[in-house]
C-alpha cells in the first residue's frame, strides 16, 4: 500500500508540469496571436483613411468650378467692401488663393503675412460660412489644416451682405419713394431707389414696370 500511494504521489506532479505552458511557447503565442491582431488594426485604419478622403472628396469641388464661385465675391463690390470693414483688407487676397486647399502655412508665406494673422482672417470669415478646413496628419504625426472656399455659402453670404446694405441705403435715405418689381421681388428681394429705377426708366429687367412703395413699406419688406 505504500508503494502504490508513492506511486501516485509521484505521478500527480508530472501530470500538473505536462499541463503547465512553458514561458517560450507563451512567446510564441504571443507573437503569433499579435501577428493575427495587426493586419486587422490595419485594416481598420485603412478604412478610416478612405472615409476621410471621400469626405474631402465630397465637400471639395475642382479649382475651376470653386475659382468661379470666387470670382463671384471679388466681383461683387459689396460683399468684397463688407470684407475689407469686417475681415481686413488682405481678406479677398486670401479668397483669391483658395481656388484649391491650402495651409495657413503656406498663405501667410505667399502673401507676406504673419500667420496669426492668417488665421485670424480665415476663422472670421468660418464665421460667415465661406471658408472651411480639413484636418490631415503627415508620416511624423504632425497635424495640418488645409483651408478651403465652402462653395454651398457663398451664395447665401452674397445675398447676406446685398440685404445688409439695402436695409443700410433705405435706413439713412430721406427719400420715401422706392419701387419693386411685383413679379420678381420674391425671388430676387430687389428694392430700387428712385434714382436707380430713374435710370432704368421705371421697368424690371423681366419687362414689367416697377411700383412704387414708400420708406414704411420698403423697411418692411426688409425685415420679413
């Protein structure tokens, strides 16, 4: 009976050693298990990155088409004035190198400005909806704001600043006869003072003649 229980005494340890990992096959799984782990993370990263280029590619048209829109602003002389009061002069400057995505960086070299100055003009016009950013990361992990015109605004600040100055002209104007082309002022909102509908002899450019409101009825109409 002795020898049986040394017998099985003996046995249960090798039993307990057999099912114990050794620390170099513990490597190995490690790294096996790591190698399984990476291609994965990769994989979710490269999806991230193509997320973010259809998303830039989204939102970001081709230089031609946004130059357009461009040109839209600089020839308009009110919106291009309300930049110059509101932003700073150097502010069409700035819009007129946005034809395609670029770093504050490198408009503040371009133009001869100090950065913060840079930023300062694009933020303000953010504001106002007309530039927007994107945010890219280069091979060492430095972060990069790429600036761009936000073509879906320009539109709607044009017609902002046009609105702004009318309520501005019919405000500080001691005139109280204005016209409006009952056909057309609820698309264009154009109100005519009575030296600009003189000189286009009282008629619309669709044909009809223009009728006359006074001021009560014009700062009305601006405010609605």
């Amino acid at each position: 009976m002795n020898k049986n229980n040394k017998k099985s005494k003996s046995q249960k340890p090798k039993a307990a050693l057999a099912k114990r990992p050794q620390p170099a096959k513990a490597k190995v799984q490690a790294r096996q298990l790591k190698k399984v782990e990476q291609p994965k993370a990769a994989d979710k990263l490269k999806e991230v990155k193509k997320k973010v280029e259809r998303k830039k590619n989204q939102n970001i048209m081709s230089p031609d088409v946004v130059k357009g829109y461009i040109d839209q602003i600089i020839a308009s002389d009110i919106a291009t004035d309300y930049l110059r009061k509101n932003v700073s002069k150097a502010a069409v400057d700035v819009l007129g190198m946005l034809y395609a995505p670029k770093t504050d960086e490198y408009l503040a070299e371009q133009l001869g400005m100090k950065i913060n100055a840079i930023r300062r003009m694009l933020n303000i016009m953010q504001g106002y909806g007309i530039t927007n950013y994107y945010i890219s990361k280069n091979d060492k992990g430095w972060l990069s704001f790429a600036w761009y015109i936000n073509t879906s605004k320009v539109l709607p600040f044009l017609q902002h600043v046009t609105d702004l100055e009318t309520e501005k002209v019919v405000s500080n104007s001691t005139c109280n006869d204005y016209f409006i082309c009952e056909k057309c002022y609820k698309e264009d909102k154009i109100i005519y003072t009575f030296d600009t509908a003189f000189d286009v002899t009282f008629k619309c450019t669709c044909g009809n003649d223009l009728s006359r409101v006074d001021k009560t009825r014009a700062e009305e109409l601006i405010r609605s």
